[in-house]
C-alpha cells in the first residue's frame, strides 16, 4: 500500500477522532473509529473495493485510534486500545471468514457481532481495572446502560453498512474511470 | 515470529513514552485549539452568506456573547471572594454509563482532583476527577458515579431554618436524586440543595438545584428528592473553584 494514502488514513483517524471528542452535538453511543476499523477490514478484503488494504495496516490504525481515544478518556490506559485491538483481531479471524462480504444482509450482520464484541470487550477490561482497583467504580447496569449498549450495537452496525456500501460505490466509479 | 516480538516491543515503548512519561501532551497542546474551535462552533447558527460584513458581524455577536458569560463569571467570583480558574469546555466523552467532559487546564495551572466546577451563576455543575499537565476531566453531577455530600436548606412552619443532609448521585440521563434523607423531616418543592463542606476540596454553599420532585416509598427508612438541575446545560465556559 502507498505510504502517502496510509499517512492520509492516519490523519483522517486522528480527525475522526477529534470529531468524536470535541463536536457536542456527536451521539454519545457511536464510535466512528470503530466504524472505520470495520469498514476497512470489510472492504479491503480480497476481490472488494479496497483489494490493496491489508490488514495489518488495519490493525495499526485500531493501535492509533484505541491510544488516541485512551489519551482523551477518564479511564486509565489501555481500555480502548485493547478492546480495539482485539475487536480488529476477532473481526478479522474469526467473524469475516463466516460471510459472503458481498451481501448487505451480511455486512450488517458482521456490524452487529463486530460492535457486540467491542462493547463486551469494554466491558471486560473495565471491570478487570475494577478489580485490580485502577478504576473506583463499576459499570451499573440499569435500564439506561442497556438501552446505550443496544443502541450502540444497532447505531455502529447501521453506519457500517452504509459506508461500506459509499466505499463500494465510490470503488466501483473509480475503477470505471480508470 | 521475530516480526511479532519487535512489534510488540515498538508497541510496549510506544505506550511507556505516552501514558507514562507524559508523550500525551503533545496531543492536547497540538489539539486543544482545533478542539476548542469544533466545540464552541458547533452551537453557533450556521452563515449562508459569504459577506465579509455579515461574517465581522457575527465574530462580533460571538465576542459579545463570551464577555458577557465571563462577566456573569466574575460577578458571581467576586461576590464569593473565591480563588477560581476559567476553563473551557473542549470535548467530552461517554462509555459504559460514565460520562466526562474535558477541560483545558490543568495540573500546571493549579487544578487538582476534587475541585468543584461551576457555571457563570455559581451553580455546581461537577468535580474534577483525572488530571494531566494541561488539561483535566469534569465529572458532570448527572454522571451515575457522581456522589456528593448536600444538604438542604429550609424554613419549617415555626420560621426557623432548618438543615437536613443527604447524598446527590445521578441517576438515568440527567436525572439527578437525592437519597438517604429521613423519612420524618418535611421537605418541601423549591427547597434549596447546596454542598454541605464535607467533601474534600469543595467547601460548603454551592448551590446545586432545588427539589423538583420528593419519592416517598411505604416502608422505607428514607425519602429521595429528585432534584431540578438549575445549571446551564450548554456551558462552554467553566469556573474551577479552588480551595
């Protein structure tokens, strides 16, 4: 892959990330580094729009983007790079060889298991820092932690779905062109 | 493998260099203005017409807006003679039911875990709870791990004022109770919540919300207060109160 396109994608993470920080109006359940994460391992894929995109350069932009999202966050480090980390790793072994990347139907359904694991894996780590008393409370699950999780899971899943379909898109007329 | 072990050292150095020998504030220093842009903007309506004039004119409704919110800032300190920092609001954040918000400053600047945040009227709007070199993390008083020590103030039947204290935690969403009050004393609508001194770095008085709403379960051995937040909940421009 061309190193310039890479240092792009780099930047652009960091973008998303401000995003995702700083605009007040952002919806508190999504996560748009993950979304790029996914979308990226979906369509970088052989025989897809982006046929160039390996995954390990998948896997250093889930590294770059869990430290960015740890370096802004109240909990101690390493939360979001480790759910990141392995929720890219799990997507990639596990989770995409199961499906026809070709249908919706499966992309979607990739969205969904894809953002369970990163919020079980959240929710994991976070109670591992509880125990080890690196973090003073625990999640409470009441009515309003359940309806984020799931709006979480659906919201994430649906983005995933449409910007793989605007990269195929995109993909497709670029090729034409060309 | 050997490409995994280097990766995985390059990986080990990279976190040691910005968790622990502070790399990260290069991140807020180089971010912290383009953040403050995408926050403060956000808010402001959205200009179709690309006049020069019409533009000066709304960058001087922006100012006038700023100075009048840090007016109201400074009438309120100097009433109360505190020590206090302004802050602004750049970013805040929300995972697995913890909500925080960001502000930019810091430890450099005299802020330390525990201080009590307020807003241009003195009305508590949270604590801080991690701080770096240049910026710090606000817990908002809505987050459901808030947890501070008020009291409510009030004048019974016979004219006298009377002082019952509980614990304010937040609850769903915004929501924001009091809890652990006894059942016998008579707390009314509009009463005043205030911070009743015994939390670590925020001292007593500060307003906090009034009773909105008062739960009285049968068989309970205390009452919850369901508090009316008074603060503003675009506040962009904060005060830090010092000890």
């Amino acid at each position: 892959m061309n190193i310039l396109k890479f240092i792009l994608l780099i930047f652009f993470t960091l973008f998303l990330m401000i995003l995702e920080i700083s605009w007040p109006n952002f919806p508190r359940s999504l996560s748009f580094i993950l979304i790029l994460i996914i979308v990226l391992l979906i369509e970088g894929s052989q025989d897809i729009s982006l046929s160039n995109f390996k995954p390990k350069y998948v896997l250093i932009l889930a590294i770059f983007g869990g430290i960015l999202l740890d370096i802004y966050s109240i909990f101690p480090p390493g939360l979001f790079f480790l759910a990141l980390l392995a929720t890219t790793y799990i997507a990639h072994r596990f989770i995409l060889p199961r499906f026809s990347l070709a249908s919706f139907l499966s992309i979607f359904v990739i969205g969904i298991l894809s953002s369970l694991v990163y919020q079980l894996l959240i929710l994991i780590i976070s109670y591992l820092y509880y125990f080890l008393n690196l973090l003073e409370a625990r999640v409470i699950f009441d009515r309003f932690y359940w309806t984020i999780f799931w709006q979480a899971i659906i919201g994430n899943s649906l983005l995933i779905l449409i910007f793989s379909l605007a990269v195929r898109l995109i993909g497709a007329k670029y090729k034409k062109l060309r | 493998m050997r490409k995994a072990v280097i990766s995985f050292i390059i990986f080990v150095f990279l976190f040691i260099l910005i968790f622990l020998l502070k790399g990260e504030n290069i991140f807020y220093t180089s971010l912290s203005p383009l953040q403050r842009l995408f926050y403060g903007q956000a808010e402001d309506e959205f200009i179709a017409n690309n006049l020069y004039l019409e533009l000066e004119d709304t960058k001087l409704k922006i100012y006038q807006a700023e100075n009048e919110l840090l007016k109201r800032h400074l009438n309120f300190l100097e009433t109360t003679k505190d020590n206090f920092i302004l802050a602004n609001i750049i970013g805040k954040g929300y995972e697995i039911g913890f909500d925080w918000f960001i502000i930019d400053r810091g430890q450099r600047d005299g802020v330390k875990n525990g201080l009590a945040i307020v807003d241009e009227k003195g009305v508590l709007i949270g604590t801080v709870v991690k701080v770096k070199d240049t910026i710090a993390y606000l817990r908002p008083i809505f987050d459901r791990h808030s947890s501070i020590s008020a009291d409510i103030i009030w004048e019974s039947s016979q004219s006298d004022i009377e002082i019952v204290s509980g614990l304010v935690q937040g609850e769903y969403g915004s929501t924001i109770k009091m809890k652990y009050i006894p059942l016998g004393k008579a707390v009314n609508l509009g009463d005043t919540i205030i911070t009743s001194g015994l939390e670590k770095n925020i001292r007593r008085g500060i307003i906090i919300g009034r009773v909105a709403a008062i739960d009285k379960k049968p068989n309970a051995i205390f009452q919850e207060i369901v508090i009316g937040p008074i603060f503003n909940p675009n506040f962009r421009i904060v005060s830090i109160l010092l000890p």
